[in-house]
C-alpha cells in the first residue's frame, strides 16, 4: 500500500520534471507563445525569432519584431528590437500576477511611417490594443533602454 504510494508520487514528479524541461528546452513552443502574448495584447503582430530560458527567473528574447497588421512590407514593422532580458519573480505567476524585476532592451528601433496620400494616417493606428479590464496584472519594478533609435518615413 505505501509502495504504491510512494511509486505514484515518484512518477508524478518525474513526468512533471520532464515536462517542465521539454517546455524549459524547446524554444520554438516560447517563441510561438511570447509571440502569442504580445499580439494579443497589443493588437498588432509579433514575430519571435529567438527566445530562451536563462536559469530560474531570467528570459532573454533576441530578435522581436512588433508589425502593422494592414501594412504592406517593410512599412508594417512599428518596432525591431535585438535583445530583451527579463527578470521575473516564478512564484508570484501562482498567484496569478506578472512581477518584473528587471526589463533590459538593447538596441530598438521604431519605424513611424505616414502615407503620402493622406496626411495623418501612421502605421501605429493600425494597432488595435486590447481593452483593459481595469489593473493590469503585470507589474514592473524595473527598466532600462539602451540605443533607442526612431525612425519616421513617408510611402505611396
């Protein structure tokens, strides 16, 4: 009886270890769901190229492009950043809250670009964020921006 006990609770915390390092592993299932986060919330589209797990509590995401759903090209792309290293606090997501310890971007460009054809409309109006239920449950202690370049363009 107790063997059998003990031999549940040894597989249950072998499978949940070895989920755990499948999600902690394959960075095309983070990159997919980063990607998945930040569209949503935004309303415009985010393509990850490369995020990956740095030990407990640390996430670092290269290549981030945040784009302009209606926007054809070149011209849909609103931000480009090389880097982002995120310090998270892993227990308080138990809780149901998103605790930032640190947000580092290097290297970001924004890209405001406004039709020639009509005065006033911009890539950044084609963003639709998604409305806000009140507070947010992400809260962030820390950030910091290093190379921020804007860029502002005209097309036909």
């Amino acid at each position: 009886m107790i063997w059998n006990r003990r031999r549940g609770i040894s597989i249950f915390v072998l499978s949940v270890a070895i989920g755990m390092w499948c999600l902690l592993r394959f960075t095309a299932s983070l990159n997919v769901f980063i990607a998945a986060i930040v569209s949503r919330e935004s309303g415009a589209v985010c393509v990850v190229k490369n995020a990956r797990w740095d030990g407990w509590g640390n996430l670092t995401v290269e290549s981030l492009e945040v784009l302009a759903p209606t926007w054809p090209g070149q011209t849909a792309q609103l931000l480009r950043v090389d880097q982002v290293m995120i310090q998270f606090q892993p227990w308080q997501l138990l809780r149901g809250k998103i605790v930032l310890q640190e947000i580092h971007v290097n290297a970001a460009v924004v890209n405001i670009v406004e039709r020639a054809n009509a005065h006033g409309i911009f890539n950044l109006m084609a963003i639709q964020p998604r409305p806000g239920s009140g507070g947010s449950p992400v809260e962030v202690l820390r950030a910091s921006l290093d190379q921020l370049e804007v860029a502002r363009f005209t097309v036909d």
